[in-house]
C-alpha cells in the first residue's frame, strides 16, 4: 500500500476496529502494522525487526513475533506462508471495519516478488463444493498461487 493517505486511513480504521473489540492498537503495533502497510511486498519478520530497530534500538524478535501475533488475529495482516512474510489485508483502507474472515487468495509473482491479494468468491464456492463432496467441513482456506505478474510477462 503505497498511498500514504490510504495507509493512514488504513491504520485509523485498524485502530478503531481494535477498539470495537476491547483490544489495543498499542504504538507497537500500530507501528508494526504500518511497516508491513508501507512495504512494496511481502515482508519477513526479521526485516520488520530491522526496519523497527531504527525507532526502536532495544526490539527483539519476539516483539515484533507479538505484534504480527495480535495484528494476524484481529484481521489486520495475512502471512503468506510460501514467503514467510506478511502483507496488509487487501481490505485495509476500503472502508471495511477488520470485522470479518474473510477467505483470501495470493498471487506471488516468481520473478519480482510481488503479490496480490483477491477474494474471489468462486475460488472459496469451488474449494468448500469440493471440500463438501469429501465430507470435509473448511474451517479456513488459505491459496497462494504462483506464476508471473503483467508487469514481469510485459519486460
């Protein structure tokens, strides 16, 4: 999420949502989940940890472990598990109020790095239809999808 003004009301509504649960968007995190808001793509924990160290030079891993806990249970961030890393919700800044868990989809580019984030409602339909055919109840489906971007298919 490159638009500054976007991220910012990204974490506005991050933050009042925490609230509407009785949780707290502490500084910590708050600072956390802007980081991975201001990256260009996915990013690992350990880069968090780097980056945060230039504000705060006593952070250790499990600080930022802590934050990205908190943030991926209220809904703010998803890790991309191929990459180890994690990216701002695709709904941040859109007006939703984190309230919903929702399925989500990635596109990983395997030349550049970038991903998308989709929430395709086919894609979830054809995954619990074949789930329910197997007499498999989805709790939460997670599907990363490699391949190329435009951008990379174009250069």
């Amino acid at each position: 999420m490159a638009d500054g003004a976007a991220r910012q009301k990204a974490l506005a509504e991050a933050e009042a949502a925490c609230l509407r649960r009785g949780a707290q968007l502490t500084p910590l995190r708050r600072q956390v989940l802007e980081l991975v808001l201001e990256a260009e793509a996915p990013v690992g924990a350990y880069a968090l940890l780097d980056r945060l160290k230039a504000s705060r030079p006593g952070a250790a891993p499990p600080t930022v472990y802590r934050a990205l806990d908190f943030l991926l249970e209220h809904g703010l961030i998803h890790k991309v598990e191929r990459l180890n890393a994690y990216i701002g919700c695709s709904d941040a800044g859109h007006g939703h109020a984190h309230e919903h868990d929702h399925p989500h989809q990635f596109l990983i580019c395997r030349r550049c790095g970038t991903t998308l984030e989709i929430g395709d409602a086919a894609v979830t339909h054809a995954i619990e239809a074949a789930a329910a055919r197997a007499g498999f109840s989805v709790a939460e489906a997670t599907v990363e999808v490699e391949g190329v971007c435009a951008r990379c298919a174009a250069a």
